[in-house]
C-alpha cells in the first residue's frame, strides 16, 4: 500500500510474534497428542510444508518462478539416503550432509537460472529437474533406479529416539526441524536482505540503482532455497527410511507449486497451511476419488485460483481478518 | 557406418519436423500472446484422441480423419481462447504457467477417464508401412510421408506470413500491438485466429504424431519440454526459427537414443539447458 510508506517511517517489520502465529505453531504440537493414529501423514505434511516453505523463498519473496525444484528435494533425500545405506545412519549430520549438497547443486545451477528473464528461467528450472530426474533414473547402480532406494537404516535420534512405524519420533523430528528453520527463514525475510529480495521481486531493474547487487541476491537465495528444500528431503528420506525415484519427478514440482499458490505465496506461512489444508484433503477424497482423477480437481482448482481466488487461502483470510478488526474498531 | 549414420540422420529429421509441426503453434502463442503456454501438449493430445476416435468408431480412413483432427482441436482451442485464455495474456507469467498446467491435469485426468491409461493403437495406411528404398537405402515409408507433409505444411506456413494480408497483420501484432491496434488490425481477432490455428496445427501433429511418439493420457507432460524448446529457443515471429530448432533437437535425441541409450534421455536435457545458455534469447534473437 503506497500511502503506507508515506505516512509511516521507513524501518524493518517488527519482529515480534503474531498471537496467530503461536497458536499455529501450539496447533501443530496439539495436533501430535489429537490424532495419534495420523502422525506418519502428519509428518509428510510437515516435510511437504518446509519444501514449500523454500519454494516460497524464491518465488513469493525473490519472484523466480521455478518448475524443477523437487531437483533440490531430490538431492537431498538421495544424499541422506545413501548415507545412510552405505552406514552412516546417523540423522542430524545426514540432515545437513542433505542440505549441504542440495546447497552445493543450488549454487552452482543458480549462475544458469538467475541469468535469463522469466520464460528462460521457467525452462531452465524445468530442464534441471528433468536431467537430475534421468540421471538418478539411468544410474540405478547407485539409486535404485525405479525401484528406489531401499536398504535405508537409521540409527536413533541422540541415541535416544528410535525411528517407529507409528511415525511417533518422525513427527516430532520434523516438526522440531521445520520450527527451527523456520524461526531462521522467518528472521532472514524480515532483514534488509529479505526486504531486497521483496525489490527484487516487485522492480528487478531499480535494485541496482539502489546499491543493492541483483545477481547476488538472487544467487544468494537461490542457494539458501536449495538448502532448505534439500534439508526437507532428507527429512522425507529419514523418516519414511526409503527414497523413492518420484522425489525429483516433475508431479512433485508441479505439486510443491500449487500446494504453495494454494497457501499463499510471499509469507512463508502460506506454504504451510498450503501443506494442511492439501495433503490433509487429499487424504480424505482419497476415499472417494481414485489417483487418477484427483488431478482434475487438482487442475480445476488451479484454473480457478488464478481465475477467481487470487492469493490462495491467506490472501483470503487475511481480507476477512482485516474486515472483521476493522468492524471491531 | 555411413549408412546408419543416414538412417539416423533421417529418423531425426522426421521426428524433430513432427515437433515442429507441433511446437510452431507454441511459438506463435509465446511471441504473439507472450503467454506460457503450457497445455500446448493437450492440443496435441485431443488431436490425437480425434484421429483414434473417428477411425476406430466411424471408420473414416486416416486421411480423413487428419483434418478432422486439425478442426476439432483449432475449434476447442479457439473456445478456450475466448473464455479463458484472453482474461491472462497480461497476467504474469506465474499465473499462466499455473493455469497451463491446471488445464494439463484435466486434460489428463480427462483423457484417463475416457480412453484409459493405455496406449492407443492407430492403423496407417498400408502403402505407408514398411520402408522403401532410395538409391540403396532404406528409409520408414511413414517418416517420409512425414516429412512430405510438414515441407507442404511448412511452405504454407511460409506464404500465410511472408505474402498475406494476415500473415502480416500477425507479424505486426507481434512486433508491436498498440501501434497495430492503432494502425486499425483486430488484434483481438488475430489472436483468436492464430491461437486456433496453432491449437489446429499441434492437433494435426498429434494425429500424425501417434505412429512416432506414441498416445496415452501422459502425453502432455512427456513432451512439454521438446515443444518449450522449440518455441523459446526457435523464436517467434519466423518459421525458420523454430523450424531448425525443432531438426536440432530431433536429431540430437535420435542420435542420443541410437548411439547411447544408456543415458537416454539425459542428451536432449543436457542440449536444452546448453541451447539455453547459447541463445538465451532464441536462436535467432528475440525482441525483448
């Protein structure tokens, strides 16, 4: 809102925690106690939950719209996987070993993404997933190929925690993982970097005309968005103690993109509740409708939330919450 | 040696003129609409389906169900371009490439509900099966027939922009729209006109296509990227452009296919993102 920057001084947002936001986050640990018998599909939505989250880091705040970036997911989960298959099953070091790799894949795809204008970057991004896709495909000797990875061994949390079938530890892993990144991420977009990236995405052009380097920034969040997403494949991978060659296909990108535009992109919140609200529905209808025809809706959705319902569900509900205080007072 | 080499040679440039005939209408939308077209491959698909249909349930012979391909798919894509497609052309390219890809998973879900996940079969006349000899050689009889049609396809192409009244108004358009719609065109019109002929062309292709590239309900996504290549790296506003775009990429992934099929597919990913980085503007330059 223009007349906002008139009229209040320029600084940073306020940091502070939104009573919302704790009540999210109370949520998600309730939710552990409410519905035991959901926590290996309450895991699921947390790890899908952190890989929109670093969607969003790209595209919500920088404006790079990305259709490979279960690339990164991928390297991770295959990182934490084969660590641990070839004996080192050790979680934690395996979570940053995945995210230290997709970082590194990031990095070094970033330079061929951040280069081209919109149309460009789209293919780039698409043809990076599809390669790496192939790649683990034909290089079965070492992935699994098709089969997957199986064979994958974890050793206990801290040596405390074993990883069960009820999805008990995973849950509280994840969840744990995602609240502490996301505490970091959350810290990062509220910063002058994260302000710059919200330039970068609203006048790409005017950035270098306020001293700020456009190319670097983007490098830099790109790789800082392939972290994260690599980290949450190697949550995926931990937990479920198996690696599937689907982690790099095109349907999860396609997937972690309509999750996040459903949430709502651009605050980081948006691919969480995006995460609750999707898988936590597909659970559901998938009594009802068969896999095949869960993605019409899924297109019809689309069709309509770019049509109609622009912003997903957080635009929305934030237009209500406004409505609703601006009543009160 | 020489003669696979040939026979190769041959494959490629009948499959990369099989995604011409296809991407051409993508490349036209890109340039024309600027707009991320991702359902391109759907268009294709329902050709296909049209082909399969009319022959198998009416028993209309190849030749006649070909276009009718080409009009059930232009029809459909000119209603779509008219209730949906118009309300994004200035819409970011996010929002497109979201609906793009919302539409391909009806169509795919669509195409699943009806024909079932299978492959379909398609029965091509038996003077085009087998192969024929030319000095020595031996080349596919339906690839020939192949690229007979696109060369035919492709000259017409050729007249419609480079002589016609239309084809200059579509180039105009695609230069500069204000100024066109201020020198008195119907842009409106043209791109309604364009969109649905693409949407016919990608349909003809699916048709022709169904003997080369196979037809299940995947098909959309599994040759999204072959027509991307061939609209953004060949360009918009030529023919030539995507034209050689589009034998590149055929012969690379015949050529990859045939000499290394252990990496399989990895070739024609690896030459994308290296076309990328080469004509990051298209292969023969692009307005910005």
């Amino acid at each position: 809102m223009p007349d906002d920057v008139a009229t209040r001084p320029v600084r940073l947002p306020d940091d502070r925690w939104h009573p919302l936001e704790i009540v999210f986050w109370l949520g998600l640990v309730t939710a552990f106690f409410l519905f035991p018998g959901y926590r290996v599909l309450g895991s699921q939505i947390l790890i899908t939950g952190l890989f929109a989250v670093s969607l969003d880091l790209i595209l919500g705040y920088a404006g790079i719209v990305s259709l490979g970036h279960a690339a990164f997911f991928g390297v991770g989960a295959y990182t934490a996987g084969l660590l641990a298959v070839y004996g080192w099953g050790e979680p934690i070091t395996g979570l940053f070993a995945g995210a230290a790799t997709a970082a590194i894949v990031g990095y070094g795809t970033s330079f061929l993404v951040v280069r081209g204008h919109d149309l460009a970057r789209l293919m780039m991004t698409l043809g990076i997933g599809f390669l790496l896709f192939e790649a683990a495909n034909k290089a079965a000797f070492v992935t699994g190929g098709v089969d997957g990875l199986s064979g994958v061994v974890m050793w206990k949390l801290f040596g405390v925690f074993t990883f069960d079938f009820a999805g008990r530890t995973a849950y509280l892993y994840s969840l744990a993982v995602l609240f502490i990144l996301f505490v970091v991420l959350r810290r990062v977009v509220a910063s002058p970097f994260g302000l710059s990236l919200i330039g970068i995405r609203e006048r790409s052009r005017r950035i270098p005309a306020i001293g700020a380097p456009l190319r670097q920034r983007e490098v830099a969040i790109f790789t800082i968005s392939a972290a994260v997403a690599g980290m949450a494949g190697a949550l995926l991978a931990q937990t479920t103690q198996f690696v599937g060659l689907d982690v790099l296909s095109f349907s999860r990108s396609a997937e972690v993109l309509i999750i996040l535009i459903l949430g709502g992109a651009g605050r980081l919140y948006g691919g969480l509740i995006g995460a609750v609200v999707y898988m936590v529905a597909q659970d559901i209808l998938s009594t009802y409708i068969s896999a095949a025809y869960w993605r019409f809706w899924i297109g019809l959705l689309l069709v309509a939330i770019v049509l109609v319902a622009h912003g997903g569900i957080l635009d929305g509900a934030t237009a209500i919450y406004r409505r609703l205080t601006r009543g009160r007072s | 040696m020489v003669a696979h080499l040939i026979g190769v040679l041959f494959d490629g440039i009948s499959y990369g003129s099989l995604l011409f005939l296809i991407g051409v209408g993508l490349a036209v939308t890109l340039g024309l609409m600027n707009f991320v077209n991702l359902a391109h491959g759907a268009f294709a698909m329902l050709g296909g389906y049209s082909t399969v249909l009319v022959m198998s349930r009416y028993g209309v012979p190849f030749f006649l169900a070909l276009p009718v391909a080409f009009v059930v798919s232009a029809a459909v894509g000119a209603l779509l371009e008219r209730t949906l497609y118009r309300r994004l052309y200035r819409a970011s390219h996010l929002d497109q490439v979201l609906f793009s890809i919302g539409l391909t998973f009806m169509a795919i879900s669509a195409a699943t509900f009806v024909w079932g996940p299978t492959q379909q079969p398609v029965r091509v006349p038996s003077f085009l099966q087998g192969q024929v000899q030319i000095f020595g050689l031996d080349f596919g009889a339906y690839r020939l027939f192949l690229i007979g049609v696109v060369v035919v396809i492709t000259l017409a192409l050729g007249y419609l922009v480079e002589r016609t009244r239309f084809g200059a108004q579509i180039r105009a358009a695609v230069d500069n729209q204000q100024v066109s719609a201020g020198l008195g065109i119907n842009v409106d019109r043209i791109f309604c006109l364009t969109f649905a002929l693409g949407s016919g062309l990608a349909g003809l292709g699916g048709g022709l296509g169904i003997e080369v590239l196979g037809l299940d309900p995947t098909f959309p996504l599994k040759y999204i990227v072959y027509f991307l290549l061939v609209a953004a790296v060949g360009g918009a506003g030529t023919i030539s452009g995507p034209l050689a775009t589009a034998l590149i990429l055929g012969v690379f992934d015949v050529a990859g296919k045939y000499y290394v099929p252990e990496i399989g597919a990895f070739v024609i990913y690896a030459l994308m993102i290296v076309l990328l980085i080469l004509f990051p503007s298209g292969l023969f330059g692009r307005r910005a």
